[in-house]
C-alpha cells in the first residue's frame, strides 16, 4: 500500500538545475551553497545506494543533536553544535534532491521529512529553554518558549503550503507538494492499521500537517478548489502569468520564514551569548511578517476567486 503514495516525477535527472523544486522558490543560499553541494552529496549518495529516507535520517539525528550542544555556556561547542546544524540542514535539501534523481519522491518521504523537522527544532527550543532556566531565568521562560516554538510551527508550514501554491498555479502541478486534506481523506478510509500501520501513520500525520496549512489559509485553499474544478486538466497561461506577477514579489517574504533565516540569527544569538533572543524574534518579527504574507497571499487568492468564478471572463 505504500507503493500507492509514492508520486509521479520526471525520467532519470543528472542536472543541477533539474533536482530544484524551482529556482523562483530557492533561496539564495540554498542556490550558491546547500543545492550545489547538496547534488554532490546526492550523487555521491547514489553511487553508496543510500535511500533519501536514510539521508533525512542522518540529517535528523545531526540536528537533534545540533540543539542538545546548544544548552552548554561555552561558544566551542555551541560551534560544533553549529556544524552539525548546517550538515543536518544540507542533508534536509539532499534527500529531496537524492530523490528526484531516483525519481523516488514519495508522500512518506515528505511527511518523514516534516517528522525530523520538527524534532530537530523542538531539540533545540527544548535545550535553549533549559539554558536559559539553568543561567537564571524566570520560570515564565517556559511560556515564552513553548509559543515561540507554536510560532515556529506556524511560520513554516504557512511558508511551505505558499511555496507549493507557487509551484502548483506557475510550475505545474507535478512540481508542486499540494494535496487537499479532502483527498487525503479518502484514501485514508482505504488503508487499514491491521494490513498497513505504518501508511496509514504516514498519512493520519500527513492530514493532520496538511489541515494545519488549509487553515491558515482559507481563501487560497478555495482558488484550489476552483481551479481543479474549472480547469481539470491544466491551469490556463492567463492565469498562470496572474498568478506568477502577483506571487512572485511575495516569495522573498516567505523565504524570511524559512530555515535559513532562523539559522543565521540562532547562529549570531548564539555568538553573543543571547540565545533567549531567538524566542523573542519568533514572537515579534517573524510573526509580523507571517501576518502580513498571509493578508497579501489571502487578498491574491480572493480576488482570483472572483475572477474565476465570473463566467467567460479571462483572468487578467
């Protein structure tokens, strides 16, 4: 049953350029470092016939571990700590990367990924919660932690579910991740826990991370609904072209929401000995910028829902 998540991609890739999900949607650091040496380790991957399943793995366990030796007072290991962070985050673009070159992209690939993504930034709200009790802070700090992490949680599947609408209304549909917890649910109802526990785990998680993004984002979960219904087979280039002059401007936005962000001011937080810092810039900047992507991509989707929706009218 596993088999039946796995999703439809390209013949064999060898290029660079072919292992992006879209250059329009990678970050500058992700084009001129993780990406570039990223495919490397892809390839090098595929000669050692490693799984992206056990590169996401790997990168998981180098993360976890990555926030433990963020707890420590001590800027030597916090570095290590840093290291193993930057490889963790260079195996998380591997194993996507590994496999579109296998031509292996799977639902349970994704919804694995999302798993370790999580644990590695919980091991580190965890561990830098901890630092901050253990160098003298209000008891408070738990609270403080606990909604900057919910924050977290938010900013990055907002920030992954606009990508994938980029991907799916401008790319194509077979470029994008983006799948409608309605359909999800149907084939929920197909698998069984006493034949397959472990697809059927996969996809209760996969619903449960998918409904959390439709929420955030009403309005654009309905110009998806309208689409497939009034463009079954391909969106038109009117809209395409709409979308794209529209979303595009928006794309920096959402990357200031995405790993590397974070990383860059964990990383300098951590080098002048302020890491309860990070968990303020959660709570005030970058949920600023998610409120306002969030009303600027909702006002998009909105007004093309009304576009669709009058009849014999082109997008425009």
């Amino acid at each position: 049953m596993l088999s039946q998540m796995s999703a439809q991609t390209d013949p064999a890739i060898s290029t660079l350029e072919s292992t992006y999900k879209a250059r329009d949607v990678e970050g500058l650091l992700d084009l001129f470092f993780y990406r570039k040496l990223g495919f490397q380790v892809a390839r090098l991957c595929v000669r050692l016939k490693l799984t992206p399943v056990t590169v996401t793995v790997l990168g998981g366990i180098c993360g976890i571990c990555a926030g433990h030796l963020y707890f420590y007072r001590d800027l030597r290991i916090n570095i290590i700590g840093m290291v193993l962070h930057v490889i963790a985050n260079l195996l998380d673009n591997v194993d996507g990367q590994l496999a579109r070159l296998l031509n292996q992209k799977s639902r349970t690939g994704r919804v694995i990924d999302s798993v370790f993504d999580h644990l590695i930034f919980l091991s580190v709200y965890v561990h830098l919660g901890l630092r901050c009790l253990f160098e003298g802070a209000s008891p408070a700090i738990v609270i403080v932690v606990i909604a900057a992490a919910l924050s977290h949680g938010l900013q990055g599947a907002a920030a992954d579910y606009f990508r994938n609408a980029y991907l799916f209304f401008v790319k194509g549909r077979n470029r994008a991740d983006w799948d409608s917890t309605d359909t999800l649910r149907q084939e929920y109802r197909q698998f069984r826990w006493n034949t397959d526990p472990w697809g059927k785990l996969m996809l209760m998680l996969y619903i449960q991370f998918t409904w959390q993004q439709e929420l955030l984002s009403p309005h654009l979960r309905q110009l998806r609904e309208v689409a497939e219904r009034e463009f079954p087979s391909q969106v038109p280039n009117d809209l395409q072209e709409h979308y794209r002059a529209n979303a595009r401007p928006m794309l920096r936005l959402w990357g200031l929401l995405m790993t590397n962000t974070r990383m860059l001011f964990l990383f300098l937080f951590l080098i002048i000995d302020r890491p309860g810092w990070w968990f303020w810039l959660e709570l005030t900047v970058l949920n600023g910028f998610l409120a306002i992507a969030i009303m600027r991509q909702e006002r998009l989707a909105r007004s093309l829902v009304e576009e669709i929706s009058q009849p014999q009218t082109a997008v425009t």
